[in-house]
C-alpha cells in the first residue's frame, strides 16, 4: 500500500525546507543506488529546488554492499544495532502507516519469511479466536471517527494500527518491479492501512455512481504508479488529485468492518448520501420506477454488434 514510497516526498519536502532555512546549498541521503528511494528522494528535491546539489553517499564512496559497510564499522568502532537474534538487521523501513523488509533472510523468494521478520502484525494463527467489530467514520473520503469517537488522523490511524496488530491484519509477502529495473522481495506489514482501505472501498461501494467508481478505479493504477515512481510533485499527480478529491465529496457515513485471522470484512454500511435503493433492488413487491420489461429493448441494443458479427461469421462459415 505505498507506504515507503508515500513517505519519500514528505521528507524530501522537509528536508528542501531545512536546507532553506539554515542556508545550505545541498541535501543527502542514504539510500542505495540500486533502489526507488534514491529516484523519490531526487525528483521531491528537484522539484523544490531545481538547483539543489544532492550527496548521495551510497553512489560515491568504494563500499559496494552492506557487508562492506558492516566490516568497516567494525574496524572502526562504530556502533551498529543488532536484531532479534544479535546479527546485523535486515533493511527496515517503518513509519505510521507501515513497515517493510528487506534483504538477508528475505532474498530467496523460495524460502518462506520468519516470523521475527513482522514488525507490526501477530501471526494469523496467534489471533484471538473470536472476531473484533470496529465502526469507523468517513466525511468526504477520510476517516474520521472509531466507533463513534472523533479521532485526529495520526490518532485514529494509530488505533487501527493497533487493531490490525491484535488480529493478524495486514501482511504482505511481495516480490516487486523496483523503478531502476530489477524485481525485489520484501514483506510488508499496513495494519490499520489495509483496514482502511477495507472501510474506504466499504462506504464508496453506496455514495460512489458506478461510473464515477469505475474511472477512480482506473485512475488509482495510474496514481499509484506516479507515487511509487517519486513523481508526487509532478503535474499529473496533482490533476489526479483534483479529480478523486472531487470523487469524494459524497463519501461520508460509517462502516462497520469484522476483523478475525488476517481478515478486514466489510459486513455493513451507512450513508445520508446513499445511492443504494432497496426499491429497486428488491426481488420482492416494489420497484415502481423500474419496469422489467424494459430490460428486453436494452439487451437487443447492446447486443446489435454482435448479432452483426454472428451473421457475418455465419456466411463465412457457410
């Protein structure tokens, strides 16, 4: 769910901003040259400032892979945390919305993830045995309460961070297309991320027309591509941006999501904006503004080119 590559502008921003501020003429960071975030941090910086200078230490100095950064810290007494199991640690990144993880035990995608690797999650099968039932709140697309309580969004992603913890939510073991070309495996871990995004689909599924829902589905593949990429400061990120904001304006109301075993389920929805019509829908008596019959005219529209065809295909075959 983006959650490294979202976070990249923002520091990028924060940075460009620092460097204003005490009057330097240029940034670093201590991503690898094999990596996205060396490609996100860049495109924020110079977008900000196009004529910031960049130091990037990982391109320029003689160590080739972190085994050789590990090796000269220790001739050097240069302290170096260790994980759980008093070895160097595997790549993590962790921020409120997520973590992730990478190299060492996690380079063979053939060989499945240990269960010290998961920062943010209990296993599945070490979940309580009896489901959680949370009701969270929307007003024009963002989440705003749990079970009726006002929350800020650091405060309310923080509680479903914790939710999705207890009940095994949120993990994912990917092998990804990294932007500079190779594939990379990483498990990562969006608790209260992949809740959200349950609830979001949940409420917009009665305040979204369908049209409207089908191009923000289609628009969303593009967006996220922009963000993974590191072009959050480009033009076209922003004109999406302008449309799913405008998406939103309807999606308000509350849904109630059923979490159990690694699962985030939607099991109801509510919204003064709804377009779910039970008149309509119903099998039984009702539907006064829906006349079935009419069904027939619009199948035989709809299907007008392929009646073409078929006879087409028919004199051929003839």
């Amino acid at each position: 769910l983006l959650g490294t590559s979202i976070a990249r502008p923002l520091i990028a921003k924060r940075q460009i901003e620092i460097a204003r501020m005490v009057g330097a003429d240029a940034v670093c960071h201590g991503a690898t040259g094999k990596g996205n975030d060396q490609v996100r941090f860049e495109l924020g910086y110079y977008a900000l400032e196009p004529d910031i200078r960049v130091i990037a230490p990982w391109r320029e100095w003689a160590f080739k892979s972190r085994e050789h950064l590990l090796d000269f810290a220790e001739k050097h007494q240069i302290p170096i945390a260790k994980d759980k199991r008093g070895e160097a640690p595997f790549s993590v990144d962790a921020n409120l919305l997520h973590s992730s993880s990478e190299g060492k035990v996690l380079e063979d995608p053939s060989v499945e993830a240990p269960e010290f690797v998961h920062q943010r999650t209990l296993s599945p099968e070490d979940a309580p045995d009896v489901a959680t039932v949370i009701t969270v709140g929307f007003e024009k697309g963002d989440p705003v309460s749990i079970n009726g309580e006002a929350m800020s969004p650091a405060t309310l992603l923080t509680a479903l961070n914790q939710y999705g913890h207890d009940n095994g939510i949120g993990r994912l073991d990917l092998v990804e297309n990294r932007f500079v070309g190779m594939k990379s495996r990483g498990v990562y871990e969006t608790p209260g991320g992949t809740i959200l995004l349950a609830a979001h689909r949940g409420i917009e599924s009665i305040t979204l027309d369908g049209g409207a829902m089908h191009l923000k589905d289609e628009l969303a593949v593009k967006y996220a591509h922009l963000i993974y990429n590191g072009f959050w400061f480009s033009p076209e990120r922003e004109m999406l941006q302008a449309a799913i904001d405008h998406s939103q304006a309807k999606v308000s109301g509350t849904v109630r999501v059923k979490l159990y075993k690694g699962n985030a389920t939607v099991i109801g929805r509510e919204s003064g904006n709804s377009l779910y019509d039970q008149e309509l829908v119903t099998f039984e008596d009702g539907a006064v503004a829906y006349d079935q019959k009419d069904a027939a005219g619009f199948i035989k529209l709809n299907a007008l080119r392929l009646r073409v065809l078929g006879k087409r295909d028919a004199r051929d075959r003839g």
